[in-house]
C-alpha cells in the first residue's frame, strides 16, 4: 500500500507522490519532530515543539527536556506505528541535532531520523 509522501507533492503524472511504508514512517517522524504543538488547528497536541527549543540555552536541562517531549509526542502520535528505541540531542556550534532510532510495530529493520536545525 502506497502512502501519501511529505512533504505533499506531485509525481512525474502529475499525480499525489506517494511513499513506501517505511518512507512514509521517517517522513510521518520529521513531521512530529518539525510541527510545533498548537500549531495545526485540527490536532493541537500533535507535534514535539523542536523549533521553540533552538533558542534555549545550550546545556543538560535542554537535552533533557527535549530528548523528553520528542518521546512523549511520538509515542502519543505513533504508538500503534513504531517502537522508539531512542532518542538523544546534542546543542553546540551554533546546531541543534535530535536523532530517533526507532523500529516499526510490527517489526523491521532499525531505522534513524536526524532533524539538525541551526541556532
């Protein structure tokens, strides 16, 4: 079953590109990651609010917090989906990387997502 692709876009036919399970999965992930809560009208605590943490001092509370609320808002939204194996962040050099290692429900090969944003 092929899956609408993310960002939306159109194929080569002009048609919705679609995504593979595992394509679909990472890109559904980077959505979470990327998507600030309150942000989509119709689903208000859908998102990990990465983007408001790039301005917050570097440190361990700022690891912590996020490696936290990236843990919370995937399991909310893709429980059923994925099994999150980790979550780890690093702030430094004017960077802001969180990386998930996650594998799907209902088994597959381990897979990582990097969201780097500059600070």
């Amino acid at each position: 079953m092929t899956e609408v692709g993310f960002p939306f876009r159109f194929d080569d036919g002009g048609r919705t590109a679609g995504a593979d399970a595992a394509a679909h999965l990472r890109e559904l992930i980077e959505q979470i990651l990327l998507t600030a809560p309150g942000e989509r009208v119709m689903r208000p605590d859908f998102g990990a609010g990465v983007g408001a943490l790039v301005f917050a001092p570097a440190g361990d509370a700022l690891a912590a917090a996020l490696e936290a609320s990236v843990q919370a808002a995937l399991q909310q939204t893709l429980g059923a989906r994925a099994r999150v194996l980790e979550v780890t962040s690093t702030a430094g050099d004017g960077r802001l990387e969180v990386t998930v290692r996650y594998a799907p429900a209902g088994g597959g090969p381990v897979a990582t997502v990097t969201a780097d944003l500059p600070r």
